[in-house]
C-alpha cells in the first residue's frame, strides 16, 4: 500500500518546503534594514564596539556572497545551530521545542474532542437534514465559525473563573516540581508517573481552552458531513443497503460515513494549521505558556532567529500532520493510489 | 451582453432572496455592515482620539456630552466608553471599514494569486508547473500568525504584514482548488478539441478555463472571507499592540485584546467590538452557504432550503 | 420520531457532564495540597513545602551575572548577592558577602570577606571569586561592548590579600562601596564555573552559555531550579544560605516560580484562581475591586521614572520657547491622576525623588495662556510634532494621549508613534545622525545601575550618544556633571551641590523633564502572604527578596 516511491516523493517534497522557508526568510532579512551582526553581538557599546560588531560579521558571514550565506544558513539549520535567540538567549532549538510541545498538548486535546464530536453531530444533521435537529446544529455551526474564538474564550474564562473553575496555567503551582519532565507534557507526564490527582488538574486545566479550540474543526466537520453525507445517502448503495433492511443507524456509520473518512482526514489536516492561531490566542487569555505567548514576547525584541525557526518547524510539523491524513486517506480508500 | 440577460440575472439574484433565507439574512448583515462602515469612513459621532482631561472643557462649549473613562453604555454612548475616554461606538465604526476593506483585499488579492497559481501548476509547461506546485506546498504549510510574526520582524510594523501574511496563507488553498478544476476540465472533451484545433494556450485559459473556474472560487472565497475576518482579527487581537504602528488605530481585533485587562470590571470595552466581528463574519458565511446551496443544482433539486 | 430526541438529549448529556466535572474537581483538588506529602514521598521535593507564585510581565533576558543588564535581575536578585546592599530609603549599607569595608586611601578600598559563605556548587568564597566576577564583568565591557561593566571603569584590579579580604586598587577616587552595591554587573560568583565549562579563560563565551542554559554558582538565598526565560523560573531555598540565622524566618518559601505573564487579564485571572500568589501587571483601574476582593497591594516608591526629552536638534523642539511652551501647556496636576492613575509622584528634574542629587521645584507649572503668548510671539502654529513611546507601557500611552489633547489647544498636532523597546531606541539614536528623522518628543523610562546622579544625568551627556537621545550638547554640562562624578569619592557634598547646578541647566534650557516617578504595586493575598519591610528594595526593580516573605498556609 505504501510504496517506497511514495516515501520517497514525501520526504523529498517536505525537504524542498523546508529549503524553501529558510532560502526565503534568509532573502527577507538580507534585505531588511537593521544589522543582523549588531544584534548578534549584543548591541554592544562602549570603546570596543565596532570591533565586536566586525567580529559578529565574520562569524556570522554576513561579509561573503549571498549565495554563500544562504548556503552556511542551510547548513548549519540541518546541522541542528538555528542560533541564539536574541530575547532569551538560549539555542532557539530548545525554546521552540518546549514551548510547541505546550501548544501541540492543547491542538492535540482539541482535537480529540472535536473529531468524533464533530462527526456524531454531523451525522446527525445528516440524518435529519430538515428537522430541527439540523436546523439547531447548523445555526450551531455557523455561529461557532463566526465567533472568534478568542472572544468565546474571554467570555467562558470570565464565566468559569466565576465558578471557582482553576484555569490559569497549564498546571497548579504545587504540583510543578512534584513530577519529573519526561515529554515536557504535562498529562503525559503525570501518566507516566501515574500520579492521578496531578492528571485531573492538569485536564481541568486543558479543558476549556481545548474546548473553544475544538469549535472550529468541530463545526467545519459538521458542516461538511451535512453537506456530503446527505448526498451519500441518496446513493444507491445507501439506498440499497436500506431496502435489505439494515438498520439505518448502521447502514450510515458502517457504510455511508466510511466514504466519507478520506474527506474528514483531509479537512483535519487543513484545519490543524489553521487551528494554530486559535491556540496561539486562546493560551494568551488562560496564562499558558507555548507559541502564542512566545510570539508575543519575541515580536517587540525583532527575534527573528527564534521566530523564523518557529515557521520552519511549525512547517515541517504540517508536513507531517499532512503525511498522516494522507495515510488515512489511503488506507480507508481503495481508490487513492499513489 | 444584452439587457435580456442583465435582466435574468437580476431576476436570478432577486430568486435568491426568496430560495435561500440564509442567503438574504447574510446578505442583510453585509448591507448594514456596508453602510455602517461607509458611514464610519466619512464622519463618526465623537472624534477618535483620547482626550485626557483639558479638552473636557472645549468639548462642553461645543455641546457634545462629556467623554470621561469607563463610561456605562448609555444615551450619549451607546456602547460606553473605554479607558482613555474614547466613544467606542465611533471607534467600531472606523474599524468597520479597516475590517471590510482588509477583508476584501485579502480575499480578492489571495483568489487572483491563487487562479494564476493554479493554472500555471495544473495548464502549463512542465518547469512552472513544477515550480508552481511546490510553490503551492510551501505556502500552504506556513501557519498565517508565525508568518505576520515573521513579516512583523522582517519588514516591519503595520497592516501591510498581516495582510501579506494572510494573502500569502490564503492564496495556496485557490490555487490548490484551482489546480484540481482545471485538471478536471482538462479531461473534458471541449478543451480537449480546443487543442486539437490549435488555439493557443493563452486563448483556451481567458476563454474557457477562467470563465469556468473563477465562479466556483468566488463563492468559496465569500464563505471564506469569513474566516479571514476572524484571523484578521486573531492576529491583531495576539499581537496588534505589537506589530500595527499606531496604539489609536481602531482595529477591532486590537480593541479587544486591549480591552480584555479590564473584562471584570468594564466588560463592555472587549464585548462589543467582539460582537461586530462576530456579526460580519456571521454574515459572511451566511452569504456564503447561501449562494453555494443556491447555486448547487444538486441541493436545489431534492432539498426545500431550510434555515 | 423518538430518535430525533437522542442526539439532542447526548448533547446535552456531555455538555453536563464536562461541566460537571470541571465544576466538582477543583473542590477535591484543594484538600490534597495538605494531605498529599505521605504519598509523594520518595519524590526529591515535596508538595507540603511552601510554594509561592510570582507574576512578572517581562520575559527574562538572560541570566549571566556579569552581562546581564535587564530583566534577569529578577532572577539574579535572588540567586546571587553583591558584596553589599544599599538603601536609599534610610541611605545606609547593608553588609552581605563583605561585613566591613574601610578606605585605605583615595584610591585603596579594603573590603573584608564574610567567613563561611558557601556557594551553590558547596564551593567556599574566597577573595579569588570576588576578583573572578567583577573582573569578569569588566573586561567583558571593554572587550565586546555589553553589559554593565563600566561601573567599573575607575577599578584598576582587585589584590587577594588573604582568604578574607580584598583590595580594590582604583584609577581614580570613586565611591567604591556605592558601586559594589549596584544591582548589575556586581555579583559574586564562584571560580568553579571555569571548572565546569573546561575552560580558563576567563571572557569564554562558554561560560556564559553555561549559564544561560539554566545554571548557577551563586551564594544567595535561593537556587536554580528550572530555568524558561520566556515562562517560568523555579527557584528552590539554598538551606546553607549564610543569612537564614539573621533574617529568622521560619515561613520563609521553600519554593519560588517565577511567571512570566504578559497579559494584564491572564495575571488577573491567576491571581483569583489561586495559581499566582504576587501579581505585577494588573490594571491600575482594577486595583480598587481587587482591594474589595480581598486582595492588599504593597506600593513600592522606585525609581523608575519616564523622562520626556525634547530633539534640539530639529525644528521647531531646537527653540528653546518652544519647549518651554510645550512644558507649560501639559496639564501637570492630572498627570499622577490620569497618566499614572494615582501611582506616581510628581517629579521635579530629572532625578527621582529619595535618590541622590534629587532636586526640589524645577517644576513647570500648567499655563496655558503662557503657552500661548510665547507661541503667538514666536509666529510659530499649525505644527506636527512627533512622539514616540514604548509600547505596551499604560503610564505612557496614556501620558502621550494627555498631551496630545493639551497641545491640541495650542494648534499643535501630536503624533503618537508607539514602538516596541528596541526600535524606540534606534529612533531615539537617530538624532546624532539625522535629527530631521529622529522624533521631537520621546519618552525614555530609565532606572538607575547604581546610586549615583551621574546615571540619570550622563544621559544630556553629550559623549553619551546611546541614550542621549536629545542630541543635547554643552560643554559646561558637561564638564559639571563629569567633575562632579570625578569628585564623588573625595567630597560627596561638593559633588552634590555640582549635580543640582547642572540639574539646573537643564530644568533652564527645557531639555528633558522626568513626567513621574511612578510608584509599583504589588498585588497579593494577605491571607497567604505577609510582605516585611525589607522584601523590597528600589535599586533592585521588580525585585522580591523573598528571604523576607511569609508563606502562611
């Protein structure tokens, strides 16, 4: 089913993306007013300044071809030297990689629940394409599609936090040092430590903001399966399997919703990159750490080493996400070979 | 074009209103969305900028009532005040504009990008369209907010960033549909006896393949801009303090995530600015579905259209 | 028919449910706190310990002791300790790594060790350590430009004269203890850190990655535990700490987090939720409610002020009328109240009040006839000026609004450009280059290094083209404020006196006015804290010496 060609075709196409960012930002900054090689030293001062300023040059090659110093940039991003950032000054590799791991914790307890929420429901809209039932999940629907999230969140944190609700951070203080940080996840790691009561705390804290994450693709699968589930079933398998007297509740879960997986698992692919401004902004509200607050707090100090290493691997993390709804798609249909 | 088919078509755009309800509740919503923005562009009811305290005095002998912070809504402000003294009713209405028109230039700028992409990927000579394709990858996996970040950092501050960062997010998916119809239509027998019977390239791309592509995109591209708006506003909501230039401009995003610090207390600052953009991107994608369902043969047939 | 109902009954069945447990657990979750030690006890560190959260708005620069020149201080206050403290409040030292210091002449100081002091690493202090560090932070400033080394600038070197003392051999007269007191660029670490980079070379840049990765050799109160400069540091108590004898507090926290929070909102919410015991950055016009809540706020007078300076430079700010018309026309009395919302006090000069060379009445008053007059008599109106200010800073935005509509009466338009830090300094520099680009009005929010008024003066200083953002030159300034430096360490008075002339000069010439010395409150529970009097020192900003805090729980 996975034919080596296919692997091959994926790796490569991921490398070029990624080649592809770095050739791009790198052009970007080359050009833009400011001196990278001020920054990198520091923004020194004082008698010996210039001089830290040529040394920072040459270390950093901005004195060779760009040609070449897109070449040095390349090399060194595979080599695993994405640089220093300039705010925290720390290997950019591990502040992004602590900080999506928070973020990925959240996209990813969103997305449990928006999946199979948003297919039960969107089934039945399906279903019942024209009682309220439908009437009720589309106008649903819309509505959370249209609200911006960020403004549901300020709304429910408000709400919640009125009902004694613990929100703020993605885990209580006294808890911090009781767990060792094995993934950097904290419900991972209060399950390998199997540790329950710092699990629960951990999800009542992931809860309400996973859940206004969630809206979005939830409804957008709604919509979908509205919309193309209730053509299925006027196809004449649908039909057919109906009149041999299955139940119709089966007919739609076994058969009907099975030709529609390749659709979800591509919608989820798409919206799992869109969802990464909805989570960027909801952890603002809630006070938790990863890539919302970390953008924010980079932006006003022009980080850009730590900002464009985070559009390389937030790409590269896309690329996967697209591999697996790819998979998807071809295992549940037959048809798609690649 | 003839007045016959001017007329159809208004007569087409009138059985709208009368197929789809959510067309025409959509379409309400944009009109008054129109209209309050146009407003907003020429005159609003107070001026814009904080006042402090001294200008109380001028503003007493002009006969306007008094700005003071955190007011209430009431008569004079219908939607209260904010913490500089700042009508926030004028202020929306200014946003309405800078919302609409970024909203409209992304969405357009993005399809007219994405068309060109998707037919030099999918109708074209084999170098572009490779390029093009992976062009079109590259695009598509760069996530809008780190890209603005990015631009923010890079080119510096203002609305261009985000508009850039959105045009250039947004455009890989036209072109990815663009790619897939026109690879569709390239199978079709009258593109095909268009080849055959010699025309250029160019000719079969304005004559046929645009005129059957670009309607499919536009309706996307309505029930899109609805998303649009909400990124938009996303991103200016996260990071709008730091990446527009200036503090006064009344997005609505900004104003909202300005006014989230004060949410216990004077909970009108981020609420109605948040409703706006609610309500436009509501209507947008009311207007969307509407036209989709009303355009879909399929759905017409077998489905009465309910709300 | 009854399938219809089922979904919308699952429906609401799952919103219930997660709603219901989001709304019992928190209640169970409180209890374990105290009963959760006997289960969790092979864990190196236990829940039972005192735990406090502190709220910081800003990301944590950097770490290294010696380079450090920002934020870190919040960190490093903590973790490491200069040879002694200053109070400006009372104006007296307090003796910490050095118990006793004497002058041995104009240029000899002598500074005589405290025994038994242990670093983190359960290395010894030693004269060596005390060379090593502040020979470090100075040589890294004349070799590669950054950090805060030049307080160093009149030290010659540093002589072990035995395992307790050490002689500071000067260039010139300079207050020694003042700036061994500084709050950067003065900590004592220990030598071993050369041993754990592999390295003897003392301006290795791998020391100071090994520091930035999260580590530390200090001799303060608390250690490293964790280190995330963009959300959270862990401090964990040092139990050998030389000073928990002396400050006698039991209660003292076992474990310190440092937040980092930006969003005022988000620090709101965890203070109410209980996840964050001292806030920060809560709005000012929330501070009212927060006191109904329950919620005491401790106000620290600092000297963080924001100076308003004018570009000389360019047309029309070079006209020294203009200025002072523009000085005239701001409506001072509701600066405090308005800009700064009650927290604030009014500033005269340039120097805070409660520092060194601090200066009474060099005021303008709020005239706005004379305002008029002047510009009527000058034919100036109808003129744009600009203003940049840094972003995200309450007190100035709102300040920027005030005198956009005060100088709108003037028919002086303002355009307020609000920057992020960074590149309000680059427009600010831009004045020495092209004054025409530079801004007429930026806002330079400024806290002392070390208590001197030469610090907030050399900033009109005209070699000073970093942070001189005035483009001010005069040489009898100049000269004043340089002797007056030169003069500190021999007559302090005399050097006093010089710095209030030169003080003079600038109220005189209507350069550069501080708006506010703005005052910081820190909001937390007094039913879980209890701040002392010493938990709070101005030249440390955003400091909290917790040695001095109470956990009650």
């Amino acid at each position: 089913m996975f034919s080596l060609n296919y692997i091959i075709k994926r790796v490569v196409s991921a490398f070029i993306v990624v080649l592809g960012i770095l050739v791009l930002t790198y052009i970007l900054i080359y050009f833009s007013p400011g001196n990278p090689a001020y920054t990198w030293a520091g923004r020194p001062r004082g008698p010996r300044a210039e001089e830290a300023i040529k040394a920072a040059e040459s270390e950093l090659g901005l004195d060779k071809p760009l040609y070449l110093q897109i070449y040095i940039h390349i090399n060194r991003f595979f080599k695993g030297d994405w640089g220093i950032s300039l705010r925290f000054k720390q290997p950019v590799i591990s502040v992004i990689t602590r900080n999506l791991v928070a973020s990925l914790e959240l996209l990813i307890v969103a997305f449990f629940i928006a999946i199979p929420l948003g297919i039960f429901l969107g089934v039945m809209s399906a279903l019942y394409r024209g009682y309220l039932v439908d009437k009720v999940l589309y106008t649903i629907s819309a509505l959370f599609i249209s609200f911006p999230r960020f403004w549901i969140a300020i709304l429910l944190s408000v709400f919640l936090q009125m009902l004694g609700v613990n929100l703020f951070g993605r885990i209580a203080p006294s808890y911090m040092l009781v767990i060792e940080s094995v993934s950097g996840s904290y419900i991972i790691d209060s399950i390998i430590s199997g540790k329950a009561e710092i699990f629960i705390d951990a999800l009542i804290r992931i809860l309400p903001p996973a859940i206004i994450v969630a809206l979005y693709p939830m409804s957008l699968t709604v919509r979908v399966l509205r919309y193309s589930l209730s053509e299925k079933l006027y196809e004449e398998y649908v039909k057919q399997a109906i009149s041999f007297g299955l139940p119709r509740s089966r007919v739609v879960y076994r058969y009907a919703l099975r030709g529609m997986v390749p659709a979800i698992s591509q919608l989820h692919g798409i919206t799992f990159a869109y969802s990464i401004v909805d989570v960027a902004t909801v952890e603002n509200i809630f006070g938790r750490d990863g890539i919302g607050s970390t953008i924010v707090k980079a932006i006003p100090y022009n980080d850009y080493p730590l900002i464009i290493g985070l559009l390389a691997l937030t790409g590269i993390l896309f690329i996967v996400v697209n591999t697996i709804s790819d998979i998807i798609q071809i295992v549940s249909d037959p048809r798609v070979r690649i | 074009m003839n007045s016959r088919i001017v007329e159809g078509r208004l007569t087409a755009f009138l059985n709208l209103f009368k197929i789809s309800r959510k067309f025409s509740i959509g379409f309400t919503i944009m009109v008054i969305m129109a209209i309050l923005s146009i407003i907003g562009f020429f005159n609003t009811p107070y001026h814009l900028e904080g006042w402090g305290i001294v200008t109380e005095e001028t503003m007493k002998r002009q006969g306007l009532p008094p700005c003071l912070p955190f007011n209430c809504p009431n008569i004079n402000h219908v939607f209260g005040t904010d913490d500089m003294g700042r009508d926030l009713f004028s202020r929306i209405l200014v946003g309405a504009h800078l919302a609409l028109i970024q909203t409209v230039a992304i969405v357009f700028i993005s399809i007219a990008l994405g068309i060109i992409m998707g037919i030099a990927a999918g109708y074209s000579n084999m170098v572009i369209e490779k390029i093009s394709t992976y062009l079109i990858e590259l695009l598509i996996v760069i996530p809008s907010m780190v890209l603005a970040a990015a631009l923010v950092t890079i080119i510096g501050r203002g609305i261009q960033s985000v508009v850039i960062a959105l045009i250039a997010t947004w455009s890989p998916w036209y072109a990815r549909l663009t790619y897939i119809l026109v690879r569709q239509l390239r199978e079709l027998d009258f593109i095909k006896i268009c080849e055959a019977m010699g025309f250029t390239k160019t000719y079969t791309i304005f004559r046929h393949i645009i005129p059957n592509v670009a309607p499919i995109i536009f309706v996307e591209g309505i029930t899109d801009s609805g998303s649009v708006l909400i990124e938009i506003a996303s991103i200016n909501f996260l990071i709008g303090v730091a990446s527009l230039t200036s503090i006064d401009l009344p997005d609505w995003g900004m104003i909202v995530g300005y006014g989230i610090r004060y949410i216990r207390t004077f909970w009108w600052i981020s609420f109605f600015p948040g409703l706006f953009i609610a309500l436009t991107a509501l209507g947008l994608i009311l207007l969307g579905d509407g036209l989709t369902e009303a355009l879909s043969p399929w759905l017409r047939r077998r489905w009465r259209l309910w709300f | 028919m009854k399938l219809k109902y089922i979904p919308l009954i699952l429906v609401v069945i799952i919103i219930v449910a997660i709603m219901g447990v989001l709304y019992t657990i928190p209640k169970r979750e409180v209890a374990p706190t105290i009963t959760l030690p006997t289960e969790t006890k092979p864990t190196p560190i236990q829940p039972s310990r005192k735990v406090i959260v502190y709220a910081y708005r800003d990301a944590i620069t950097g770490i290294d002791p010696s380079i450090e020149f920002d934020t870190g201080i919040v960190v490093l206050g903590n973790v490491y300790e200069p040879l002694l403290y200053y109070d400006p409040i009372k104006d007296e030292f307090k003796p910490a790594l050095a118990i006793s210091w004497s002058k041995v002449n104009e240029t000899a100081w002598v500074f005589n060790l405290r025994r038994g002091v242990v670093f983190h690493d359960g290395t010894l202090l030693t004269g060596e350590s005390v060379r090593f560090s502040i020979m470090r932070s100075k040589l890294i400033y004349e070799e590669k430009g950054i950090g805060p080394g030049w307080i160093w600038d009149s030290l010659e070197d540093i002589y072990v004269i035995n395992e307790t003392a050490v002689l500071f051999k000067l260039r010139y007269p300079a207050p020694i203890p003042l700036i061994a007191s500084s709050a950067y660029g003065a900590f004592i670490y220990s030598t071993s850190v050369l041993n754990y980079v592999n390295t003897t070379d003392i301006m290795d840049e791998k020391i100071r990655l090994w520091f930035e990765s999260g580590r530390d050799v200090g001799s303060g109160p608390y250690k490293i535990v964790s280190y995330k400069p963009e959300s959270e540091v862990i401090l964990e108590k040092f139990e050998e700490w030389w000073g928990w004898d002396i400050v006698n507090n039991t209660r003292a926290p076992d474990i310190v987090i440092i937040k980092i929070v930006e969003e005022p909102a988000a620090q709101e919410l965890g203070l109410l939720d209980g996840s964050i015991h001292i806030a920060t950055n809560v709005v000012k016009a929330n501070i009212p409610r927060m006191y109904k809540h329950g919620y005491d706020v401790v106000n620290q007078t600092t000297f963080h002020n924001y100076i308003l300076m004018f570009n000389v430079r360019r047309w029309p700010t070079n006209i020294t009328e203009v200025r002072k018309a523009i000085l005239y026309a701001i409506p001072w009395d509701s600066v405090v109240d308005f800009a700064f919302q009650g927290f604030g006090r009014s500033a005269s000069g340039i120097i805070p009040f409660g520092y060194p060379g601090y200066v009474e009445n060099l005021k303008y008053e709020y005239n706005i006839t004379k305002a008029r007059e002047i510009l009527k008599g000058l034919n100036i109106s109808n003129i744009k000026l600009e203003l940049v200010i840094v972003s995200g800073y309450e007190e100035e935005e709102r300040f920027a609004s005030l005198l956009k509509s005060s100088l709108k009466q003037l028919d002086i338009d303002v355009d307020i450009i609000a920057l992020p830090w960074e590149q309000v300094k680059e427009r600010g520099v831009a004045v020495w280059r092209e004054a025409d680009k530079a801004p007429h009005m930026i806002i330079n929010d400024w806290w002392p290094t070390y208590p001197t008024p030469y610090d907030y003066l050399y900033i009109l200083h005209s070699n000073d083209i970093e942070w001189n953002w005035s483009g001010y030159e005069n040489p009898e300034y100049d000269e004043l404020i340089d002797n007056a430096f030169q003069l500190e360490g021999i007559d302090y008075e005399q050097s006093i006196e010089m710095y209030r002339r030169a003080q003079e000069i600038i109220f005189r010439d209507a350069v550069a006015i501080s708006i506010c010395d703005s005052i910081q409150p820190y909001i937390y529970d007094p039913e879980k804290i209890v701040f002392r009097n010493d938990a709070l020192n101005p030249i440390y900003m955003f400091v909290i010496f917790f040695q001095y805090i109470e956990v009650i729980s």
